[in-house]
C-alpha cells in the first residue's frame, strides 16, 4: 500500500503551479466568467438563428460565416500581436468583444432581427475572436514564466472546457424560463470582470522592448516567421501536428449525429451523451496535465494522437454503447493532452518578439482548418461509409504525426 502511495506522489507534480501566481489567477477566472458567457451566446445564437429560418440550410450557412473570419484573419492577428503591448490590446479586445453581443441583445429585444442582419454583427463578434485567441494564448507566456507555460495552458484549457458545459446550460436554462435575448446581454457583461482585472490588477512588465519596425511591411514581418522556421524546422513540424490532429482528428467530432442515428439508432439525448462525455474526458485531460510531469513534449504528442486514434475507432466500430462513450472520454482526453503541450511546446521554442506571428499559425491550424476537415467528412462519409471515412483518416493522422514528431525530434 505504501509503494502504491509514493507511486501516485511520484506522479503528481504540484510544484511550477501558475495558480501561485496573482496575474494568472486574475487571468484565469476572467478568461474562465467571459468563456462561460461566450458559450452561452454561442448556444443561443444558434437556436435564434434556427428559430428566424427553421431551416437546416441557413444553420449551414450560418456555420460557414461563423468560420470564415478566423480562416481569414487569425494569421494577420499574430502580426497585431507582436506590434502592439499586449495588455492593452487584450483590453482593447474585451472591451470591442462587449459591443456586438449588446447589439445583438437590444436588436433581438426590440423583435427587428433578420437572419442576415445577425450574420452580420456576429462576424463582428467573431473577427474579434480571430484576434482573442492567440492574444490570450500569448498573453499567458507574459505574465507566467517559461517552465509554468505548460500547465498554465492547461489551466486555460480547463476553464474553457468548464465554461463548455456551464454556458449552454445557462443558455438553456435562459431560453426556457426567460428571454432569448437575455443571453446575449449575459455574454456582455461577462467580459466585465475580464476588463476589470485587466484595466487594475493585471500588472507586468514587457519581457522586450516594441520598438516599430520602419521600412517593413507585411510581407516582411511574415518573412521574419519563415526564417525563424527554416532555423528551427521542429516548430514547424509541431505546427503540422497540430494541422493533422485537427483535419484528421477533431474535424470527425461533427459526425457524432451520424453515429448516434445510424449505429444505434438514437437521438438528441444519446447525441447529448456523447458530447458529455468528450466534455468530461477533455477537464479529465487537463487534469492530468496539470497535476502530472510533462517531461518529452514530443512523445506526449505522440501518446496522445494514437489514443485520439484508438478512441475514434472505438466510437465507430463498437455496437456496445458504453464502450463507445468511454472512447469519447478517450477523444476528450486526447485533446487537452494534445492541444496545451503542442501550444506550450512552440511557445517555450520562440521568441517573445515573433511569438504572436507564430502561434497565429498554431491558431490557424487549431480553429482555421476545422471546418475544411468537418466539411470534407460529412461529404466523404455519404461517399464511402462512415466506418472506413474515420478508418481513412486515422490512418492519414497517426502516419503523418508519426512523420513529423520525428521530424521534430531530429531538427530541434
């Protein structure tokens, strides 16, 4: 019994705990009140969008607008990323992320909502996340040091898998006992506490001077990133992962309807019950990380993928139900244990001068590629079958991060 206790302790590794310091917890549960609204609005948006249109059409058509600034902008966001301090560009961020959803709000409550007018003003809100993103990624590698980076992602990969689940159940619970609008209005004022903490109680120090660059423009700043690339071909070959475990991976999370109809005959509840138990698979994941030794980066990129494979192929293959629910908590804990180490990895490898570029790209091949991948799938499954559709591309993931972790264990 006692060997079985020093083993658990010589697992566990609570020392490098980002939760120790006052900027990132400061950071942590503003990011964590102003994720919980947003997936309050995200829920809410779509059921307004269906309620204006009853139409599964316009639900697509919505999605592709939903996608479309983040495949435009989040690689020209890294570029604003490194020009500017990053506090007051998150700051400035919050504070522009409040208007869209009060618009929406007052618009939907005063009954004047077409369908495209909220197309509209959510790419505001979305073209604003393309910057968001990174810039939070970014902005934990200020105010923590390097070698808390990991488990601090994976404190922000928490919280925002916790606001997953908590969101739409207040959107929910809103949406029957209130008014929809008020969902809205909710994801507005949680960006408050965020702006709040920003504005008086986030304080640091620059790690380098900004000074701007004359002479140079966007071709040239974007230069500077492929050098640094050529330099250090690991960072790239990471980057490739990260595209791979997207298109290959994530992307087939949009065939669970499928899944649940065709294997098993179920419904909206059992559709539920998978996308619950990723849910909790993926806080179970970061649990890990953040309580256990992250030591090879690589290697724990490549655990992660062959069991996001194994998981994938268990949710298709099996008929018995709660196998196939254990292998979505697989899918779950293979993504916070990929997504966070591959983040922490490229950020620990670049420098703080460049690093908003770079993790653009990471951005890019996190949200940008995810609806090319979902999209792609959904039409090859009507082609070949949904069993050999996740067969094909697991095979295409586990192959080509098997290629280029190794690539990345030569060139670093």
């Amino acid at each position: 019994m006692e060997l079985r206790f020093k083993s658990l302790f010589n697992f566990l590794d609570l020392s490098e705990n980002p939760i120790r310091i006052k900027n990132f917890r400061y950071f942590i549960l503003g990011h964590f009140i102003s994720f919980t609204g947003s997936w309050a609005y995200n829920t809410a948006i779509i059921w307004l969008v269906y309620e204006l249109t009853r139409s599964s059409f316009y639900l697509g058509i919505f999605s592709l607008f939903n996608s479309l600034p983040i495949f435009l902008f989040s690689l020209l966001a890294g570029l604003i990323i490194d020009r500017f301090n990053r506090r007051k560009l998150l700051t400035l961020v919050i504070f522009l992320g409040i208007l869209p959803s009060f618009l929406l709000g007052f618009v939907a409550q005063e009954g004047r909502l077409t369908f495209w007018l909220v197309v509209a003003i959510n790419m505001i809100a979305v073209s604003l996340s393309a910057v968001d993103t990174p810039l939070r990624q970014v902005f934990i590698s200020e105010i923590v040091p390097t070698n808390y980076l990991t488990k601090a992602i994976s404190f922000q990969a928490l919280s925002f898998n916790t606001a997953r689940m908590i969101g739409p159940l207040l959107a929910g619970l809103i949406i029957s006992y209130g008014k929809l609008y008020q969902c809205f209005y909710l994801n507005a004022l949680s960006y408050l506490p965020f702006l709040v903490f920003l504005l008086f109680f986030i304080k640091y120090e620059e790690t380098y001077p900004r000074e701007p660059i004359e002479g140079r423009g966007l071709i040239g700043e974007f230069k500077e990133v492929f050098f640094f690339f050529r330099q250090n071909p690991n960072i790239p070959a990471v980057l490739g992962t990260v595209f791979s475990f997207t298109f290959f991976g994530a992307s087939i999370i949009i065939l669970f309807p499928v899944i649940v109809d065709k294997i098993f005959g179920g419904g909206g509840k059992e559709f539920g019950h998978l996308s619950s138990m990723v849910g909790i698979g993926a806080i179970l994941g970061s649990f890990y990380v953040i309580l256990g030794k992250v030591k090879d980066k690589l290697n724990k990129l490549w655990v992660s993928t062959c069991v996001f494979a194994l998981g994938a192929l268990g949710v298709v293959w099996s008929k018995v139900w709660w196998l196939t629910l254990f292998c979505c908590l697989m899918l779950g804990f293979a993504f916070t244990n990929f997504y966070p180490i591959a983040n922490s990895y490229i950020q620990e490898n670049t420098p703080s001068e460049i690093r908003g570029r770079v993790v653009s790209f990471f951005t890019f091949s996190f949200l940008g590629v995810h609806p090319l991948g979902s999209f792609l799938a959904g039409i090859l499954t009507e082609k070949i079958g949904l069993g050999w559709l996740v067969c094909s591309y697991m095979v295409f993931l586990v192959l080509g991060n098997f290629l280029l972790i190794n690539i990345a264990k030569l060139r670093k």
